[in-house]
C-alpha cells in the first residue's frame, strides 16, 4: 500500500513539474511589439532658456556689444517602438527605435535688449536605432519582472541641414510588465546616454523613466 502510495505521488509529482516546465518553456509567446514614451530630464536640464539680458546703465557698455539669447524650449519627450523575440522564457533579443526633439527660438540684441537680428527657430531631433537584450527574471501571473541593455547609433539632425552620428546605449535596472494574454503594460527605470566626445554629449541619464504599451503574439 504504501509502495503504490509513493508511485501515485512521485507521479503527480513529475506531472507537475512537467505542467510547470511546459509553462515556462513551451508555452510563452514568442514575439512583441511595444510602443512607449520616456522623460527627458538630461535634456530640460542643458538645453533651457538663457538669462535675459536687461543692464541697468546701458549706456556704459560699449556700442558695439551685442548677446544671442535662446527661448522659448520644448520638447517631446522620449517616444520609442520596439519588437523583441523571446528566445526562451527569460531571454529575449530585439530592436528599439527612439526619437526626441528639442526646439528653441534664438534672436540677438542689443546693449538696450533691442534684437539687431531675425529670430531662428531652431529644431533638433534625435533618433537611435539600437539592439536590445532582454532579461526576465520573475514570471509571474500577472506580473513580470526584467532587465535590458543596449546600444547602438544616435543620429543627431535639425533643421540647418547639420547632422552627426554617435553612440548610444540604453539599460533598464528595473522593470515591471502587467498583463495577461497579450496585452502588456510596462514601467521602466534605468537611463540612455549618447556622446560623441567630451564637448558632444548628446544625453547623459536621460529617459530615467518610461511607460510602454506591448502587444504578444
């Protein structure tokens, strides 16, 4: 009695795990697609609006002063596509798309604050096309827990026709999906950065946070 006992129980016991592996392993979705939006923190913090330039005694500075002033900042914030094929149920490889634009106006003046020129408005635009990986360390029912990390090329453009191409990287040091079946909702915390050299910093800590919408199938 007690041998068929042990027999019916390690039974059970092997169909559970099987239940389970077959979970983790077999029956994950393969492929996802996701859109989102992240903060520009780095990029309000440098790029803003300079002092505006009003002197008190005007007419001792010399005739031939004059000072370019930037105004009226805003931005887009961070907005990215993505799509990632989950190798296993922890392991998932992808391809990110990013772009975020900054816009001012600049107009030079005077030592009276009178504008001596047209006023330019200026458009900056990034884009970043990087591979990303992709580590899921909790999986739950309704909840999953992952990391990323990736790099790839910034393209820095605007509208004066100039453009330069650096690196940029991205990493998420902690993340949490909720969702069931194929609908996922995201928040990420990590950062992206992107420089050319020491005068060139493109991003430094920048999208700290993002929110995303992901599709599995």
């Amino acid at each position: 009695m007690r041998y068929k006992s042990f027999v019916v129980i390690t039974l059970l016991s092997l169909f559970s795990v099987s239940s389970f592996a077959s979970l983790t392993d077999s029956t994950y979705l393969r492929h996802e697609v996701r859109v989102g939006w992240g903060d520009m923190l780095f990029e309000t913090a440098v790029f803003h609006d300079s002092p505006r330039h009003f002197w008190a005694n005007p007419e001792a500075i010399s005739p031939e002063y004059s000072i370019m002033e930037k105004y009226d900042h805003a931005y887009t914030g961070h907005f990215f596509a993505e799509y990632q094929y989950n190798f296993k149920s922890w392991l998932a490889l992808g391809f990110q798309v990013d772009f975020e634009g900054i816009f001012w106006k600049e107009t030079t003046y005077d030592r009276y604050h009178s504008p001596i020129s047209g006023t330019t408005d200026l458009k900056n635009y990034d884009l970043s096309l990087m591979p990303i990986l992709r580590f899921t360390y909790f999986r739950g029912k309704w909840v999953n827990l992952y990391s990323n990390i990736g790099g790839g090329m910034l393209i820095a453009f605007d509208n004066q026709r100039e453009c330069e191409i650096a690196p940029v990287f991205t990493t998420s040091l902690f993340s949490v999906s909720v969702g069931q079946g194929h609908w996922f909702g995201s928040v990420e915390l990590g950062l992206m950065g992107a420089l050319l050299n020491q005068q060139k910093i493109y991003m430094l800590g920048s999208r700290l946070f993002n929110v995303s919408l992901s599709y599995k199938f």
